[in-house]
C-alpha cells in the first residue's frame, strides 16, 4: 500500500478497498445523508421517482437525518409547503432523527446540529444537500455537500460515486494572539487561494494553531472551504474531538479515526504562523476579496449580524459578548443562535455575572430565533434579511450579490469579534481597539 492522505484512507474504507489514489473514481459506501427544507422537497421527489414511487423505502431509517433551518420562521406559503413535504416524508418512512420546527425537537442549523445529536463521526462518509456540510470534516471524517439526483439516490442505495479528491494541506503554528479568530484564518487561507483555488480537492488543517482551537472554532475552518472550491475539508480527531464525539454519538456506533501518512503526498502546502496575522476581512462580493480589517478601518456600515453555522456557535457568541459587555450598538445588530442548544446556552452562559443574551440585549441588539435567518436571504418577513441597500458587517460565510437579501446590499465577512467592535462605531473597527 502506498502512503495516503486522511481523505483518502476514509474514502478507501469506504470503498471497501486497501488503498486509493487521487483521480480514482469509486463507489463509495454513505454513512449519513442530511437534507433540509431547502432540498430535501426535490431529494424526496428524485428519490421516490427512481425507487418504486409510494412503495420507495431509503437504505437505512438510521443513517438518514432531516433538519429544517434554512426558511422555517416565515409566512410564505411556498417555504411552510417545504417543511410539509419532509414532515410527511419522515412520518412515512418513519425516520428516527427528522428534528422538526415547532416541536422540543427542534435544532436549527443543520451543520451544528449534525454534531450536536451525534451524527458526525470521524472516519465516516457523510453526504449533505448544502455545500457546507463540509463542516463536519473537523470531526475527521470525509464530509462534502451534493445536488439533489445524488442525494436521491444515495437515498435509495446507501452509496454514491465519486472522484478522489487530491489534498492541500495548511498548516497553522504559533499562539493564537487574543484578537483572532479562525474566521481570520481561513479567511486568509482563501484570500491567499482565491475562491476556486482548491476546486475539487481536499484541504487539510493541522498544527499547534489548529489543535489550540476548541472544537467550534474547528468546525469554522472546515465549513468555510468550499468558499475555496475545495470538496471536503479534514482536520485529524484528537483527544478533544473524540470526547464530544463518544459524549454525543447517535446510536453508540463504531468508528474509525483515520491520520494522514508522514510521508503522505499532498499536491500543495502553507504554512502559516498565526501569531504574526492580524484580523481579516472580506469586503463585498466575494469571500477572497480579502483585506486586513486596518485597511478598511473607518468603513461606514449600517447593520451587524452575529449567526449562521459559521458565526453562531457558542465560542462565536462568548467572543462577541466580551467586546460588547457594558456597551452599546450603534447601528441594528442582529443576534442568531445556530441552534436551541446554542440559543440556552446564550442564558446560562455568563461573564461577569451576566448572561450572554443579556449582555446582547443590554447592548440594543435583536435575537432572534436559531436558524439559517438571513443567512441565505430567505423570504422578506425574514428575521435580520437585508431588504434595502444597505452595508452589513456579518459572521456568515459568503457575501455574494444578494446572498443575504437586496442584490445591491454590501456585505463584509468577518470574525464575531470584529463584527461586534464594528456594531459599538457604526463602522469596520479593528476588535484591537477595543480589547484591553
């Protein structure tokens, strides 16, 4: 057997074969296929098309999860259609894990609700209808996004065929200073590559940086990659990691934890030293329009928002809490817990003897409830949604032309910290100035 890299170990398991090659293309087994309401309509519709129509049953009850989020708290009727087909669906097929809106099963944001209910696992495949699932990579598993007719299928066979991607491998060294964030991180990395710098390959994290990092901040680096191109994003499970996993773990499953050979090949490498890097930001429209937040210093802005998978996590929330104890907004700030689990944390997590949504609301800020919100834009009556033109500094991961509402809107991407020191000045604010 020839040295590999951690994606390819996985995904040879997964093939059932001893060893892998990039450019190979294999069929591959599915340990989990997420949808949502956004897909999961027209995943339901492929599947049942092609799999014997009302007799269609999935692969497996246990290894399909269905997580409303994305346009779930709205009057539109065609959104609330959505969510009836997947409850439909789930009832039908009598899915275990459908965690559904207005019920005490309801999560939020699937990528953060993945791994909070126990469904990431390192060595595992999973497949997700939304190009961010490859968030769960930082649990060391091989974790990619899919269309519809891929997930349809998958849906009835429990396997998928695909190409082996080949690794770049960024490497992290140094002591993280108190101003950063892995958003600055891989908001670098991707400044530096450019948004399709690392099409169709895998991008690995590793290094004294990386593992210094909380497993939230982890998953921050891994959602973000296919804001590069790249397919998956891995980051090998420690100690760290395989205690939340084996704390939560789904149905108590077995799993393998993969490491990438010394002498693996990896087709490109950075090494960065994250003690010298200072807070990074993307200005409009795209997440490789990087600058440093002091070349933007001073920019006007007219709202902030703090959420999405990306940006609101617990760890996210702490950040921007400590920037805006004791102070207040300048301009509308939007507060977005990813998920319920998050949104109780925000009232029994405190500093200084203050609850984290006291501080927030204390500060003038909206909360509101966890979901995707106006991450992806959503209809009109959607929660923090950017109906007008205006300029918004917010933690999310892209800020493309209309991804957050108006086309015409201008959106920042930053770190919690630097979004929360921007919403005090109603303008982009190093998180420097304000941290003693």
């Amino acid at each position: 057997m020839h040295p590999m890299t951690m994606t390819e170990k996985i995904l040879a398991k997964a093939a059932g074969r001893d060893s892998v090659s990039p450019g190979d293309n294999v069929w591959v087994n599915v340990d989990v296929l997420m949808t949502h309401d956004v897909c999961g309509p027209g995943t339901i519709g492929i599947f049942k098309k092609h799999f014997g129509g009302v007799e269609a049953k999935v692969w497996d009850r246990e290894k399909v999860v269905i997580i409303p989020d994305h346009y779930i708290f709205t009057k539109d009727a065609m959104a609330n259609r959505n969510v009836d087909v997947l409850r439909d669906f789930a009832k039908e097929q009598n899915l275990p894990y459908f965690y559904d809106v207005g019920t005490n099963r309801y999560k939020g944001v699937c990528h953060i609700a993945l791994p909070e209910e126990g469904h990431t696992r390192p060595g595992e495949v999973l497949l997700g209808t939304d190009s961010h699932t490859c968030t769960a990579g930082a649990f060391g598993e091989f974790a990619t996004g899919v269309g519809n007719t891929d997930a349809g299928f998958t849906m009835g066979t429990g396997k998928t065929w695909l190409k082996v991607p080949p690794t770049m491998r960024f490497v992290f060294h140094g002591k993280m200073p108190p101003y950063l964030m892995a958003k600055d991180l891989i908001l670098a990395v991707i400044g530096d590559i450019g948004c399709d710098g690392a099409t169709y390959r895998a991008m690995e994290f590793d290094g004294d940086g990386v593992y210094a990092l909380n497993i939230e901040e982890r998953m921050t680096l891994c959602n973000m990659v296919i804001e590069a191109g790249g397919k998956n994003g891995v980051i090998y499970p420690d100690q760290l990691t395989l205690d939340y996993v084996n704390k939560r773990n789904a149905g108590n499953r077995p799993y393998t934890v993969f490491k990438s050979d010394s002498d693996a090949k990896f087709i490109f490498e950075k090494v960065y030293d994250v003690s010298k890097l200072e807070p990074v930001i993307a200005k409009p429209h795209s997440p490789d329009n990087k600058a440093f937040v002091s070349q933007v210093r001073g920019t006007h802005l007219d709202r902030a928002y703090i959420g999405s998978c990306t940006g609101g996590k617990i760890t996210d929330f702490i950040a921007a809490a400590n920037i805006l104890k004791g102070k207040s907004v300048r301009i509308d700030t939007f507060v977005v817990p990813a998920t319920t689990e998050v949104a109780s944390a925000l009232k029994t997590e405190t500093i200084g003897g203050v609850s984290l949504e006291n501080i927030f609301l204390n500060a003038g800020a909206k909360i509101g409830e966890a979901s995707c919100a106006a991450c992806l834009g959503g209809p009109s009556d959607t929660f923090g949604r950017l109906n007008t033109p205006i300029s918004c500094i917010s933690t999310t991961n892209r800020n493309f032309p209309g991804r957050m509402g108006h086309k015409e809107a201008k959106v920042f991407l930053a770190s919690p910290m630097t979004v929360a020191a921007s919403a005090l000045k109603g303008e982009i604010t190093d998180p420097r100035d304000l941290l003693v």
